[in-house]
C-alpha cells in the first residue's frame, strides 16, 4: 500500500472521501429487516399471492467469493465479494457493486430486494441484483485497485453476463471500475464472442459504450421527480431551499440540478464533516472543492451532525448510506419533503416518525431509479448499436420516472397509504401478475 497518498490524489474524489472514517455513523434497523418490515406491510394490506410471497421474501442466488490480489508491496491479500440475484421474473438481474469496507452479505440482500422492486415500478425488463467487495478503497493505490476490480469480476466469472445480470456502479464505484470489469468480462471471453459482451456491465464512459447522461442520471431523475412533487404541492422551486447528504455522484448532481431551478443549498454533509451557509452554497464551486480536497469540510463554516440535521429547509436528500433517518434522528428534522437518493436512508422506525411528523417522503425505490432506468437505456442502445444523443436520454428519463411518480402517488391515494407502501404496492402487484401468467415450472 505504498503511495497511497500520491496515488490517490490521480484518482477520483470518492476513493479519498473514506479517509476520515465515518462522519454520520448509521444505527437502527438493519437493512434486510427493514425489506422485510415494508414487503411485509405492503403484503399484507393488498393481500399478496401467498406463492408469489413465499418466491419473493426470499433471494434468488448468494454468491460470496474470496479471492487474492497482490499489494504493491509485494504481500498478497485476500478479499471478500459478494453478488446477490433476488429476483429475475422481469429480466435479467441488475444492480450495482459497491466497495465499502462494512459491506456484508444481509445489506447486499436488502439491496438487491430495492433493486427488484425499482425495476418493477419502473416498469424496466430488469431483475435485481447488487454485490460488492468489502474493504475501503481509500486505504489502497490505484493499480491495486485495478487488480482487485479486476480480480473479483473473474472469481464472479459467469455469475454475472450481458444477458444474465449486470453490474453498475454504486458507493465508491465509478465508470472508471466499469471500464476494468468490461475489459476483464472480455478478456475472458472468446474473441468470436467478444462484441456480443459490451453491455456486461452499465454506467461505462462513454468511449467505452457508456450512454449520455448515465453519470448524473440518478441525481437527474430525482431532481425531475421533486419538480413534480413541487408542482403539486405548491411549492416554488425558485424560492426553495435544500439540504443534501453525501456529495458523490447522486448527491452532486441532484444538488447541481436542483440548483439550476431556483432552488438554494444551504447545507450538505459528506464524510468529512457538514457544512452551512444560510446564504447559500455554490453547487458548482463545492463539486470542484469536493473533487479537489476529497469532502465538503472547508469549503463553508462547519457544523456538526445534529446542527447539520435540524437545519430549516423545504427539502432534504439523503445521498449517502442507508439508516441516516431512524427514531433517533427523524425527530430532528424541519422539512417538508424528504427526496431518497441513497437506498435505505429511512428506516422502518424513521418512516414512522416522520409520517406522524407530516414529512412527506419520496422513498428510495421510486426517487432513486434514474440510475437503473439510463443502465437500461445504455444496455439498450449497447446491444442496438445505436447511440442516443443527451436530449433523447433525458427525455425518455423524464417520461419513465415520472409514469412510475404517477403509479405511486395514485396507489397511494387509492389505498390511503404512505408512498413507500404505496410503491411496494405497485412493484409487488406486477410481480404477482407475472408469476400469475407464467405459473411455477414445472
Ligand atoms: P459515492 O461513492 O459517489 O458518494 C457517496 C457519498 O456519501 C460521498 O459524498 C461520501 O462522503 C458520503 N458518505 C459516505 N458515508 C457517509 C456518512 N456516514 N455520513 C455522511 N456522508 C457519507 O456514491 P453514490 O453513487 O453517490 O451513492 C450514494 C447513495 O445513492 C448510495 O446509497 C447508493 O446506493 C445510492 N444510489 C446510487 C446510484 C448511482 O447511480 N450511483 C443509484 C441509485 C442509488
């Protein structure tokens, strides 16, 4: 792990973020319990298949590998990945690969469930999937980074496939990580065969078959579906203010965006620390010190966790980890809309708190589904040969992501129930549709 410093300055800000450890630790549910709690809720309230329920309160495939890699020092070290597939009755498995260093295997699984559900209410031919390595990425140099992705996509090896499951990037993991698995998955393969591969995994640059507007996608569907919700709600975006947690991918391009309807940042949190500015943040400005500095510390007058969290504003996106909003912390809250962009920022005991409280949430499987719903564009326009120009992307974007707003908010009205029930609703209903259709082989 030599260099580690200098080799990290050559690399993108997320790897450096990690340095300072965790800023906001998460507790509360743990995630798989809290996928149980919300299928189980929506289940029992539209009366869910009680076969379709056995089928999907389980995962389909848990893959764990452990695999070696030889440091720059010379020393070899072991690593832990993993690949959950939950469910493919729509289409092939898909889902991101994260490297964090508390990854383990019942988060993987209740990331993979969000992603079966995401890809339902978006009505995208995907089933879910999502993996990782477990270790921190800040802690080693860019080649051994390289061989470590590299590593673990050949111990996945047909685990993972264009027309199988299909691997996009997550915390930690970028379209740099994507290019290296695409070039591993076709490495491997034999060269009749190597162009049927380029859509083995999603979110690439775009010199590699990577599509327009996939990198900032997630943080644009959210911002498209907060329009939405602003519209409906009254609520001038011009005049609104906002706090945003985590300024990585979904975090920066979500507060980006969002600013360039009106909207003011006032505060943001990352792993470095939280910062705040009544007057406002400079979006583009903090994007620049972030990829420069590695976090948010420095770049406006710091405050700490729960000064970050009690903090007046319209809207609040969690844009980090999972667990940031539970019965500790939800009570601290003064917003009027809670915009999910990371998965399973709100546990069960959150979502409680902040329903009695009149928080209104968009949840993590509906907001967050701009990421998968581009994936499918680029392994769309990967298998066609044809590339889309960014106008068309954020079209197309615009009028999936807002059909499945539309399917969420009007089960929410018919059933009377909390969007996050109401979504599990419409995912659930599809899937049981399908399995209906298809029966149990044999
Ligand atoms: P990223 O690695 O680009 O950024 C993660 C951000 O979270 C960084 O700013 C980091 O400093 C911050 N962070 C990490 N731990 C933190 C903590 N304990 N407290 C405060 N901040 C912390 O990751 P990303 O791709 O932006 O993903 C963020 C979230 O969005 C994740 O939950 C991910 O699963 C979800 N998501 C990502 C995509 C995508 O397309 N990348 C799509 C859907 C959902």
């Amino acid at each position: 792990m030599a260099d580690t410093l200098t080799l990290l300055e050559q690399v993108e800000a997320p790897w450096k973020a990690d340095l300072r450890g965790h800023f906001a630790s998460a507790s509360g549910i743990p995630p798989y319990e809290a996928v149980r709690r919300q299928f189980d809720r929506a289940a029992d309230l539209m009366g869910l298949d009680s076969d379709v329920r056995k089928i999907l309160s389980t995962t389909m495939n848990e893959i764990v590998v452990h695999f070696p890699v030889r440091l720059d020092d010379g020393h070899v070290a072991m690593f832990t990945g993993y690949r959950v597939q939950h469910n493919n009755a729509l289409g092939p498995f898909k889902g991101g690969l994260r490297y964090h260093a508390s990854l383990e295997l019942d988060e993987v699984r209740a990331l993979a469930a969000w992603m079966t559900w995401k890809t339902a209410i978006a009505r995208i031919p995907f089933g879910g999937a999502k993996g990782g390595v477990q270790f921190d990425p800040s802690r080693y140099s860019r080649a051994e980074l390289e061989r470590i992705t590299r590593r673990f996509c050949y111990a996945l090896g047909q685990n993972i496939g264009p027309e199988y499951d299909i691997p996009a990037p997550d915390v930690n993991t970028n379209a740099q990580i994507m290019a290296w698995i695409l070039d591993t998955y076709l490495s491997t393969m034999s060269p009749h065969d190597r162009q049927r591969g380029m859509h083995v995994v999603t979110g690439k640059p775009v010199e590699s078959g990577g599509s327009l507007g996939r990198e900032k996608a997630t943080g644009q569907g959210i911002v498209f579906l907060i329009q939405r919700w602003a519209k409906e709600a009254g609520l001038d975006l011009a005049c609104a203010t906002f706090l945003v947690q985590g300024y990585g991918n979904v975090g920066s391009w979500a507060a980006r965006l969002l600013a360039r309807s009106g909207a003011k940042l006032i505060a943001v949190e990352d792993v470095t620390g939280a910062i705040r500015d009544p007057d406002g943040i400079d979006t583009e400005q903090l994007a620049e010190h972030v990829g420069r500095h590695g976090g948010v510390a420095g770049f406006a007058p710091g405050v700490d966790h729960e000064t970050f969290l009690s903090t007046h504003a319209d809207i609040f996106i969690p844009a980090a980890m999972a667990n940031q909003i539970t019965a500790a912390t939800a009570p601290l809250l003064d917003v009027t809309l809670v915009a999910e962009g990371a998965n399973g920022p709100t546990d069960p005991d959150g979502d409680t708190v902040l329903a009695r409280r009149g928080i209104h949430v968009i949840p993590d499987i509906l907001c967050n589904s701009g990421g998968v719903i581009v994936s499918y564009f680029e392994w769309l326009q990967n298998k066609q040969g044809d590339y889309w120009e960014l106008e068309e992307v954020d079209r197309k974007l615009q009028a999936k992501i807002t059909a499945a707003y539309d399917r969420v908010r009007d089960m929410a009205q018919r059933r009377n129930v909390d969007w996050r029930t109401a979504a599990y609703i419409v995912a659930l209903s599809h899937l049981e549709a399908v399995y209906k259709e298809r029966g149990i082989f044999p």
